[in-house]
C-alpha cells in the first residue's frame, strides 16, 4: 500500500505504527523481513501465505535494495483476497544501507511510492557509493517517494544506540526499530532491557517506533 499524499498530511501508516508495542510481533505486525529477492529463504509467494495464515494485520517485505517481491505477494494477498479470505495490508518496504555517524547501518524504507524515481538508485540489488550512501541522501531519498524511513536495529552496530537513534532524529529519520529479536531466539522475541531503552528514546523524541522479525529463514515467526 502506498500512493502519493499531499504535503503536510500525515502518512497513513503513522497511525499504524503508533498501535506497535512489545507484543504486537509477530502476531499483529511484521515490518521487516525477506524473501529470496535478497537473502531470504522464503519465496515472496510462500512469505505471503505464512502472513495470511499467521493473521497478520499489515507487514512489509524489507528485502535489501530490491522491490522485486512486493508485486508477487501483491498478487498472492489478491488471490486470497478474492477467495473471500481475510489478508493483511501491504506497505512498501525495502531495506537499504547507509552511513550514519561514519557507521554503516541499515534504514528501513516503509509506504513509499512504488516507482519513485528517487528510490530507484537504492533498488538496484546493491549499497550505493559515494554521496548517496551517506543518510542525509537516503533518508531525503525515502521522503520525496513519500515515505517513512527508520533505523532498522539499533543496538546491531558498532556504535551505541542512544548516538545512532539521536544522529538519526536530527536527520528528520521518522523513527525506528523499537522491538526486535537480538538475542536470534527460535521463535521470535524481543529483547527486553535494550528494546525498553530505545523505546523510551524514541517516545522521548517523538519519533515513530515499528516492529519486524528479520526473517531470513523459513518460518515468518523466527529469524
């Protein structure tokens, strides 16, 4: 789901995002995980079916610089759809590297506008070079396509997570990964002391807070 909104409108998946707490992965939202378009297991049309069997409400496919799995899980969902079957909501997703603080890290790209000449150079299968790897240029990227950009894992870096989640804030970054599994339980979990730190960081700067399992295996549950 994405679209073109007019300036100043708040983005519709704000208001998503501002539901997402410790307990709504993986059974309500998922909005971070991967197929075979990057490096996953999951074919998108088998990511599909698990999101539909599971009962999720909205999730994304963040696979790395490639927008390649959301038209077939598009029209997966649709097929289901027709049947008479409940589905989640779709939103864009990619996941996409880039420099923040001289520290390589990942920005999650949600809702944009599937298309957008400004997200094609980060769609390309690989990281960018040169300026546009820095996350001013990413991050203004991921805006003008209309959509939100939040650090993906905060507390994954060689940097603490309290600099990257401020250096990120004063970009104009929307927000970012409050709730993820860092210790790679079976099944999904978040890890509660550091998770609690970044979400009361990201309350304390008004920043949006999302949820996502990572996945890169077979089940849409674990990581």
């Amino acid at each position: 789901m994405s679209g073109p909104r007019r300036p100043g409108a708040p983005h519709p998946l704000a208001a998503v995002l501002e539901q997402v707490t410790a307990e709504s992965c993986p059974a309500r939202f998922n909005f971070h995980c991967h197929t075979t378009c990057s490096d996953g297991s999951l074919r998108p049309e088998a990511l599909a079916r698990q999101a539909i069997d599971r009962g999720l409400e909205h999730f994304a496919v963040t696979d790395h610089h490639s927008l390649g799995a959301h038209g077939p899980i598009q029209r997966q969902l649709e097929q289901h759809r027709q049947s008479g079957q409940a589905v989640p909501v779709l939103w864009t997703g990619v996941e996409i590297s880039c420099l923040l603080e001289g520290c390589l890290v990942h920005v999650l790209a949600l809702g944009f506008e599937a298309g957008h000449g400004a997200l094609e150079p980060y769609l390309q299968g690989t990281a960018v070079v040169g300026q546009a790897l820095r996350a001013e240029a990413v991050r203004e990227a991921i805006t003008a396509a209309g959509g939100l950009a939040l650090l993906a894992h905060p507390a994954r870096y060689r940097l603490p997570h309290q600099r990257l989640i401020a250096a990120a804030a004063a970009l104009g970054f929307d927000g970012a990964e409050a709730w993820y599994d860092y210790g790679m339980e079976g099944r999904w979990s978040p890890t509660p002391v550091v998770c609690n730190a970044i979400d009361r960081q990201l309350a304390d700067l008004g920043l949006l807070r999302s949820c996502g399992t990572d996945t890169h295996g077979s089940a849409l549950d674990g990581r």
